[in-house]
C-alpha cells in the first residue's frame, strides 16, 4: 500500500487534510489534522513521552514560536537558514538552483555553494526555467523564516522558529539552574515550527508549518566516550550506512562505537533509544536505517550527523535528524546575549549538544503506510493498538428492543477514558470494515443475548474473532489491549 | 496568596518565564513553560478532553496556525479586529485611546464608537501622554493580527490566527461529512493563537502568543430551545450576573432558562458542562461567576455571549468567553469562498454556532493561584492530585547502604507512566517541603527498612502522614491517587 491510498484515507476518514480548503490550494504546505489524525499524532507524542523523555528523565519545555531577531542571529538562521533560488524572467515562477542543477546533472551538488559557483553550473549546463523553457534570472539567497513584527509602532522585528530546539537553548540556563540539574542533560519539546519552502509538496512530508519532538542532550565532551547508560543498549542492533558505503549493515552499538562509526557511547545510546522507540511505533526495523550525513548534506549547524530514515513508497525518507552540534549554540547565544552560559561539571564548562530532531508528521505519515494493509477484501490499518485513533468502536446489533439503549449506556461508561465510536448504521460487516480502515482494535456489539445475560461480543482487529465478555469486564479488557507498554 | 507569590514559584520552581529572557524583554507578552508547567498545562489539557470533548462526544482538531487573508476578509478580522490607538507626538509611545479616555472618566467606553467620537471624547477630556505628558496624534485603527508572507515571490499575504476557532470553522464541511456527523455538533481545538497586544502584561495574563482550548457547538437554530442532553444538567447551580444587575447570583440551569436569563436549553447545557469541568480543577465555584456581556463588551461577530469569570488577586478574570456566533462565521466563509455551506437537518439549514473559547494560560495560573496555600511554615500547591505536575517523589532516606539503588530500582518501575522526580539531597523534611510547594501528591521514601522487608514509606502531600507500604503495591496505589476521576 502506498502513498495514494494512504492520502485517500486520510481524506475520507479525515486524518489529515489541507488546510483553508474551501479556499482553494493557494497557501501549499498547511495541513490540518481531522479528528482521527489529532488522536493518532496525540498518541505517537505520548508514546514519545513515555519512551524518550519519562524514560530517560529529560525535562520537557514548551516555548513560544514567535521569537525576536536576535536570537536567530546568535542561531546563525539570519544568516544561513537560506535557500538559492532562482526565477524565470518569463514566467516569474521560481526555483531552487541547486535542485534544478541536480535534476539536469543527475547528481547531488554540495550545499555550500556561492551564488557564483551555482550561476556557473547553471550556464554551464544550460537551465532553462523547468515551467516554461523560459531564461533565468542570476541566483539570490532566499531566507525561509517567517518575519512579522512585534508591537503597534516599529515593530520589533521577530521570526516564527524554524526550529523549536531554540526555545530549548534559550531555557537551558534557567531549567538547568532550577531544576537542580547535571550534567548530561536533556531537555526536550514538541512543537510546531515554521519554513517558507519554495516547493512543499506531498501532504505532510513537506510542510510550511510542521510539528518537531525535538531532544537537546547537552553534555560535558570530556566525558562522552565513557557514559553509564551505555551498557543498558550495548548490544542493541542498529542498521547503519557510513558516509563510505551504499548500503547499510547490522551493527550493535558496542561495535559501532569501537569501530569508530558512531563517535562515543552518549551519542550511541541516544541513537539506540530512538530506533527502541521506533520499534514500538510498529514501523519494522528492517525498513529504517541510520545514515551518515556528509558535509556537503548536514546543516550548517553540524559537525556530525545521522538521518534516521525510512523506507516509503516515496522512497528513503528522513523521520530524525540527529545531529552533534557541539556547543555551537550556547556559544552564539552566550556571544549575542552577553551572558555566560558556561556552568559548573567538575570545572566549569560550555556544554555540547547532541541533538534528536524528529518530525511528528512524517513519522505519523509513515506509521499508515506501514501500517495500512490489504487482506482480501478488507484494508485495515494495523497500528499498535496503544496507537489506534479510535479505541473501541459500539455498535447495537439493531435499531431496536431496546439495544440502542444498552449500547448508548456502554458508550457513556467508556467515553470519558477511551476515543469512542458509536456506530449504528449498517450491516454489522460493514461497521466492522469502517473501523478496520482506521485501526480500532476492539469492536463492542450489543445482541440480543445482552438484553438477556448481560454479555456482549468483543471482536479482534486482526483475528477477526469475537469473544463474549460481561458488561462489566469491557472497560478492564479494553484497558489491557490499548494500554501503552509498561517498564 | 497573590499574584506576586505565584509569580515568584513560577520562575524559582520553573513553571512559567519570559521567552528568551537571557535577551532581556524586548519583546513582552511571550512566555515559556518549563517542565513542571508543561506538565500542569498538559494535565488540565487532558482534563478538558475528558470533561468536555470526550464526556459530551466533540471531534477535535488540529489546524495550522498560519492562514491565507481571504479567511480573514471572510470573518471580519481584517476590518473588525483593530483596536483605537493614538501616539505621543512627543515621546512617541503608543496607547488605546479607549482605556485613556477610561482612565480619565472613570467609565467604561463603548467598544464600537468611531476614531472620530474617540478624538472627540479625547479632546473633551483635554487627555495627553500618561507617559510624558506630551500632545496624542489623532486616532488610527491598529489591527492585532501579526501578517507575514507565504512563498518566495510576490509572497502571498497570510496571518496568524488571532483565534483558534477559525480552523474549526474552515474544517467543518470535511468533517460534518466524513465523521458521518448530525447537528448538533461539536468541534473541538486546543491551539496557539497570536494578537499584537499593545499593552501585554502580568506573565500569563495577556499574552500576544497564548494557548486556547476552543469548542464551536454547531446547531439548527429552529431546535436549540428544547434539546435532549439538557436533563443531565437541569438542577445543575451556575453563578449569574445578569446585565441589567450589578451582582451575581445563584441560579439552576432550568431556572435561569425558565426566566429568559440564558438564551435556551442548548446554550444552558454547554454552560453548565463548562462550570463542571472547572470544579473538577480545584477552582471553588464561590469564586467563579457567568457575567453577562453587553453590546458595548462583546466581540464583534457575537449576538450575546457570557464570560466566565474567576475571582483573583488581580480582580475578576476572563477564563473563558461563551459566544453566540449566529450564522456569523458560516456565511462569511460562504460568501468568500463562493460555497455553499449548508447542510441538511430537516431541510436545509447554515448552522448557528455557539461558542466555548477557553484560556488554558490564564486557567493555569488561576488554578495554581487557587490552590497555593500558606500553612504555618510550608507552602503547598494544593492542586488536585490528577493535576499534580509531579506525581511521585522518591527519595533514599540516606546516600548509602544500598538505600540509593533500591530508590532507584523504584524509580525506573514508575518513570514510565507517571512523571517522577528522584532527589537525594537535604534533609528530608526538606525535600517534602520541596515536594509540598509544586503539587507532589506523594512522596516515596526508602529507609533501613526497606532493605529488611522491602516496605517503603508514603507520604501524602495534604495529611503529611506516612503509610507503609510494599514496594510491589506502589504502582498501583499511586496510579489510584493520581487518576483523573471517572465516570
């Protein structure tokens, strides 16, 4: 199953939609989330919660998207959070030149390139405009924060965050101070952040505005190589490709790091961590890798890094981004600021940081395409069942002899600690392939026999099999099939 | 205990603080959650899902907070969401030249009254700059919607939402259709929303980027007044200050429908579901009131609208405001997309809509200013135990005799579900007082004990007796304190 019918779910069981659509598409890369995508992204977070941050103790922030000017030219975005383009001088459309090099060549081009080394390839390989054959204009920077202004009369000028791990390294003094932190720490927070793409394409794989779970572990350098969690996934296997190779190879993270590959036993762990957390997102190891990131394809922020990525029918797509950022922020933001921001950890020290950058929409997006699958006649979207966007769907067998009354009763009882359907309308098959499609994994049917003994039918999303249960005993059987994992 | 003393734990025990406050303030009116205020801020989220989503069966969702301008021709917000400003000629600050003329009269002003009326009153008056004194310009219309740009040429205008409710609004047609919806019903939204305030003040109270928790209750007009849910709430006692009155008081949803007070049973029932949901925050109803709103005080897309209002050390406070939006927004949206939005009831119908529009910043500060309390020598947020930011504590009574590894045993079979905070440092006692100031409903203690009989002590927050219990019980005896009430 792939991305068309993934899309088309999505629409019609109203996962995720675009955005003002009754307006037309005039504003691409805004998406909405429906009320079956806000429960199944609202538990891909939590399950976040539960697996990175609660189990690893990090500290969670929640920061605010508008931020002023001086924080992004500490970050470094002012200036090189910048795409090239170029425009059609016909048609005025416009383009990123590397892309449009890249598709001419067949070849990646290195991301940093002057404006003068992209002019040259283009002429050289004579780029025309992709629209119209049109001529193009020379190539321009193009920043792709969102600017606004702040207050009734020259306005201060502010950006919406490209990235929310700003708000982490801004709260990273008074968090580390208050909450009687030391060293590693990590601190953590998902949020929405802000791109003015020139090209977002493909629902939420490309987006103007996006959700991030992003992770900052801040850390004491002289210290990574030898770090105590390390043995609790030293043997954990990870699927790695080196900057070196093609392909990617099973390794466990104690060879990983002794043989050089990941750089120290922090940054192995955290990697281990996240592919533990993927796993239980029902995402098959099998279909992800860790790849290295060269210097021509990391951000300018980054000395090293590694895309967590997936295979889709779109092909490898990157889910996180982890990269070592060193103590390239703190350093900026102490230089703007004024502050120091150095603290104490045997001596005082500016913390590096190693950073996990996950995208909530992608991730949700890859979640039902690796899910969503075709069994005969019947499409059922196999998610974990912590994961399901409804829980538990309850139907009345008929419209009558008092079983609506009885199903009702049950819905309010399970209501308030449960996403709930209530359905009524049609064959009991057919109610039974509507919740399929969207993943519930616990259908309640009210029979005849319940308005005699009390019991009701429970049927099993993969099995297909129903199980009678009494009443009383739906709201503990259903705990136990959604509950997250426990330990 | 006031608002100065909320303040102060919010920055020490890092619940709230400025955003980027190593900047200094430059730009007021944005703040941050740290960890213990993200976590109350998610519980009393989680609350209003259980109490009002879920409990009355609304469909929530999740939409992009940048939206193109015709959405905004459409509600108004472009014309209408202005407020009247005049500027020092002097020093060149900026004022609502309203709230001078109130300062100066003592009275309020009508929201509507023209930039000519206000000179007029201003001049009247003989008002200058309560900054320096100096001569006003004459009066503009300063419109709060932060604007930017979407794409890399000719960029298309966009806005910021000014509120939450306007996603709902765009995402009813797809949604009524695909979640096989009948009116009434209720769409739901928890989300950030941003105005340009020009006087942003006091941390969480007026915020240019804040949260909101929104319901639209979409309905047939002809069928509000007698609808089947309101039994449920009929005896239920809401706090009323009629218009016409300077005074509130108490009355029973059948009453204050009986006498024309509150509009009709739709509009009763959703009020009294909200009055609800607050008692279950700890917030007594005695200090919490429904104010009636006249002309002159409504939003200008409202036909009548209720405020509920809480009692702080700041005055009464806005929590949520209740809106009768009419057919307001449908039929602009309507009229500037060129489609029909009506849909069937009975016949063609454009739904009347009526609205629950929460603050969740400023409903998290009430509630810890609600229940700080000063006995004797601690402090103690006495939040309900569902709301603790922090549910358990554990502490080794000592650093040594296997006592720290046993306490931290504990704290890995726990840190998964609940949120837990390990500390080893200080007296006990005193680390009950830290416990005691930010919520902490329980305190688990490993002492000699332990280590014989594999018993540990807790602590409850309110009585401060010690229970001994064993160590496989935990779990379940903090999951049974912390539960969020049922049925």
């Amino acid at each position: 199953v792939g991305y068309e019918e993934v899309a088309k779910l999505a629409l019609e069981r109203c996962f995720f939609f675009p955005a003002a659509e009754i307006y037309g598409d005039a504003l691409a890369g805004f998406w909405e989330y429906g009320p079956l995508g806000v429960s199944l992204k609202n538990r891909v977070v939590e399950l976040w919660r539960r697996e990175m941050v609660r189990r690893d103790g990090m500290l969670e922030v929640d920061g605010s998207v508008i931020l002023p000017e001086r924080v992004f030219a500490a970050s470094g975005h002012l200036r090189g959070f910048a795409d090239p383009v170029v425009e059609c001088l016909r048609c005025g459309s416009v383009h990123r030149a590397d892309k449009l090099i890249e598709q001419i060549i067949g070849a990646l081009v290195p991301e940093k390139l002057s404006e003068k080394e992209l002019d040259g390839l283009l002429e050289k390989n004579q780029a025309r405009c992709p629209k119209c054959g049109g001529q193009l204009s020379k190539t321009r920077r193009f920043n792709m924060m969102f600017k606004l202004g702040v207050g009734a009369r020259e306005a201060a000028p502010a950006y919406l965050r490209p990235e929310t791990c700003q708000s982490i390294f801004l709260d990273f003094p008074r968090v580390f101070r208050t909450m009687r932190c030391k060293l590693p720490a990590a601190l953590a927070q998902v949020g929405r952040s802000f791109r003015n793409e020139i090209s977002p394409r493909q629902g939420l794989i490309r987006l103007r505005e996006m959700i991030q779970a992003e992770i900052e572990i801040f850390f004491n350098p002289a210290k990574a190589g030898d770090y105590h969690k390390f043995r609790l996934v030293e043997d954990c296997e990870l699927s790695i490709q080196p900057l070196d190779s093609s392909e990617r190879k099973p390794f466990s993270c104690k060879q990983a790091v002794k043989e050089g590959l990941i750089a120290n036993e922090l940054i192995a762990y955290y990697m281990a961590l996240l592919q533990q957390f993927y796993d239980k997102t029902g995402i098959p190891g099998s279909e992800m890798r860790y790849r290295e990131m060269g210097a021509e394809e990391r951000a300018f922020y980054a000395e090293q890094g590694w895309d967590l990525e997936v295979r889709t029918s779109l092909g490898w797509l990157e889910l996180v981004a982890c990269n070592y950022r060193t103590d390239y922020d703190l350093r900026g933001h102490a230089r703007e600021s004024g502050r120091d921001l150095a603290i104490m950890d045997e001596g005082k020290v500016l913390p590096h940081v190693f950073e996990l950058s996950m995208g909530i929409d992608r991730t949700v997006y890859s979640i039902m395409e690796h899910s969503l699958t075709r069994e005969k006649e019947r499409l059922v979207l196999k998610v974990p069942p912590y994961l399901a966007p409804i829980q538990v769907a309850v139907f009345p067998l008929v419209n009558r002899k008092g079983l609506p009354d009885e199903a009702k009763r049950i819905h309010n009882m399970l209501r308030t600690s449960f996403d709930v359907f209530y359905d009524d309308s049609g064959s009991i098959g057919r109610r039974y392939r509507r919740q399929d499609e969207v993943g519930t994994p616990c259908c309640v049917t009210v029979d005849y026999q319940t308005m005699e003994d009390k019991t009701v039918t429970v049927r099993d999303r993969d099995t297909m099999l129903q199980d009678r249960t009494g009443v009383d005993a739906i709201l503990g059987h259903i705990r136990e099939k959604v509950s997250f994992p426990s330990g």
